[in-house]
C-alpha cells in the first residue's frame, strides 16, 4: 500500500473513530459526564497531538511525530500551569517545546530507522531540559540548586565550546 493511501485510510479512520466518540457521548450521559471532567482546552490540544502521533504511527510517517510530540508538550505545559495556577512559570516552561520537538525527532528516527535523527533529537531534549533548569532558576521556579545555579549557565557554555571543537 503506497503512502498516500495510507495516509487517507488513516485519516478516515480518525474521523470516523472522533465520529463515534462523539455520538457515544451524546447518546449515553455518564459517559458525557466523565468526559466532561477532561474537555478542558488543554486536554484537547494533547487530544490533538496524539491524533497527529496516532496518524504517525498508522500510516508510518515519521515527520508526524514532531508536530505531534510539538502540540502535545504544549498541551501539557497548559494543562501543568492550569493546574498548578501559576501562570508565572510561562517564563520558563516555553523552554520545554523544544524539547517536545525533540522527543518527536526521536520517534520519527525510531519509525524510520535514522540514526542522525535519534541523535539530533536527544540534543534537542539535552538542550531544552537545560535550559528550562536554567530558566527556572533564575526566575524562582527551581530553588533547589540555590545561589549556584549560574554554573548551569557555565556548564551550558563549556557544552556549546566542547561541541564546536569536536565537529570540526
């Protein structure tokens, strides 16, 4: 089966499957109950990156799973300050959608077999995770590492030199 066609099969089964969930929910009301405790708006934009990664997956399309793992962590980072009411933290947790881009570059390399992806992609999450450390320190988020959370800063920066070197 060619690509194109898997891509529509696969959509068409989406749609039809999105179609009968919300019939079902409809026709039984304690299954609208218990779906109305997750139909936040950040519970549908992880809905909507796992439809992407479902879609992925289906059809075998690795590139999916970047704007899949991309909507999801947003998802995620909404559903994360709604909960914790701290709207604040947006100062910092933007640093964490790289690193969602990067999971998804790891999966794209895993259902495509690439290498180079995988590798890119745990860069991505390295380099997302450290500077949301980063960030979160700075800004009052992470106090765990206390007055010395600049030597991330340092250590970041001996990263990038030590990758420059070694590339060449």
């Amino acid at each position: 089966m060619e690509s194109k066609q898997r891509s529509r099969l696969a959509f068409g089964l989406i749609v039809l499957l999105v179609g009968l969930w919300l019939l079902a929910v409809q026709l039984f009301p304690a299954l609208r109950n218990w779906a109305q405790l997750f139909s936040t708006g950040s519970m549908i934009v992880i809905g909507a990156g796992g439809l992407l990664l479902l879609v992925g997956l289906i059809t075998r399309d690795g590139n999916l799973m970047v704007p899949g793992c991309v909507i999801a962590s947003v998802g995620g980072i909404i559903l994360a300050t709604e909960t914790a009411g701290s709207h604040l933290s947006w100062s910092y947790a933007w640093t964490l959608i790289p690193g969602g881009a990067g999971v998804g570059e790891v999966l794209a390399g895993l259902l495509n077999s690439e290498r180079g992806r995988i590798g890119r992609g745990l860069n991505t999450i390295a380099a997302s995770l450290l500077l949301f450390v980063i960030f979160a320190s700075f800004f009052g988020g992470l106090t765990w590492l206390g007055p010395y959370w600049p030597a991330l800063v340092i250590v970041a920066g001996l990263w990038l030199l030590v990758r420059a070197f070694w590339r060449k």
